[in-house]
C-alpha cells in the first residue's frame, strides 16, 4: 500500500442498511477547513461520492453508502 494511501477493514456494517461517515484528513484542509474529504474514497473497489452530511462544525461532508450480503456496495 503506498505511504499516502490509509485502508481500514470494518467486519460488523449492517447488512442492507444505509451507513453514514465521513473521512477527515488534514492534507484536505485547502478543499474544506474542517479536513472532510470528498474524493479518492472507495469501498470494496467502488468509488464513493460526496452524497451526504455528517455532523461537525455545522454540517459537514461525508458518504453514504449499503452493503449487501455478499459485500456488493451501492450508494
């Protein structure tokens, strides 16, 4: 994995339920004062987008997203 490159692995999302989080990262500081990332977010494979809001300092960006069974992921 290269050094600008973080990977977690969760093994307790609910199953076909709708999940909420965001990612913050200081080097995104330019793009949000906060930190909150926006792009360049995958899960298993898929690229998320910037679909929701999380609480913060006021609303703040972050992804939405469900896991099926079989760990296929749609947003």
């Amino acid at each position: 994995m290269p050094p600008d490159r973080y990977e977690i692995t969760f093994t307790d999302v609910p199953v076909d339920a709708r999940v909420t989080f965001r990612v913050n990262d200081q080097n995104f500081c330019d793009q949000n004062p906060t930190g909150a990332v926006v792009r360049n977010v995958f899960a298993n494979d898929v690229e998320l987008v910037q679909n929701t809001t999380t609480p913060g300092n006021g609303d703040e960006p972050g992804f939405a997203l469900s896991v099926s069974s079989s760990g296929r992921v749609t947003q």
